[in-house]
C-alpha cells in the first residue's frame, strides 16, 4: 500500500506542475514545457492506475489503454472520459514527434482539457488517500 502512496503522490505532484504551466501566457517555450509535463504527468497517472488496479482489484495491465478500460470497467470512468483517455494516450504517444509544428500545437492546445479530464480522475481517489 506505501508503493500505491507514493505513486498516488507522484501523480498529484505531477498534474499540479501541468496545471501550472498552462496558466503561463503563450511563447513556443512555454507550449514545448507544457507537452514535457503532459508526458510525465500522463506516466505518472497511469502508473497510479496500473498500480491501484493491482493493489486493490488483483488486476493486472500493463499499458495506459489496457489500464483506461479497467478504470472504466470499475466504474472511475464514463464512456466519453475513456474515450477521451484513449485519444489522450494516442497523443503522448506522438509526443516523440513534437518536432513536428502541428503535432506540437495540437497535443498543446488540448492540454487545458487534458488536464481538467486528469485532474477530474484522480479527484475520485482522494478518499483512498485520505484511508
């Protein structure tokens, strides 16, 4: 359970530094930080996933998706938030490509939404924190 605390930490951790920097005003400097905190924010929540899944359900994934769908299935998840999950995990995936123009300026411009939809799930597990 001390593994799944400090995972939950970390991912908590994580999105407030997400949070932060959307509230920075626009430069190509501000938006390529914001996709590096995406990453990392991105990891650090689906660990939590993974590790929360494991810990308290016995079930074992081992990538985002897979994990997304076992957070739905639990009920942590609506329909619409897995599928926004799935396209989120599409777009870290391409993160690799932010060289790209484009691609950049996409995953940036939906990172407000991104990080309101982690910040909506991992509220759900407060109650765990607090136990």
């Amino acid at each position: 359970m001390e593994r799944l605390t400090l995972k939950y930490k970390d991912a908590s951790k994580a999105l407030g530094t997400f949070a932060e920097i959307l509230r920075e005003p626009f430069s190509k400097i501000i938006r390529d930080a914001a996709i590096q905190r995406f990453e990392y924010t991105f990891e650090a929540l689906w660990k939590f996933l993974k590790q929360y899944l494991y810990d308290i359900h016995g079930i074992a994934c081992n990538s985002p998706k897979s994990c997304f769908k076992e957070i739905f299935s639990q009920g942590y998840l609506s329909e619409e938030e897995t599928s926004a999950f799935l396209e989120m995990t599409d777009r870290r995936n391409e993160t690799s490509h932010t060289y790209k123009e484009e691609v950049s300026n996409i995953i940036y411009k939906s990172s407000p939404n991104y990080c309101a939809l982690m910040q909506r799930l991992l509220e759900r597990f407060r109650s765990f924190q607090e136990k």
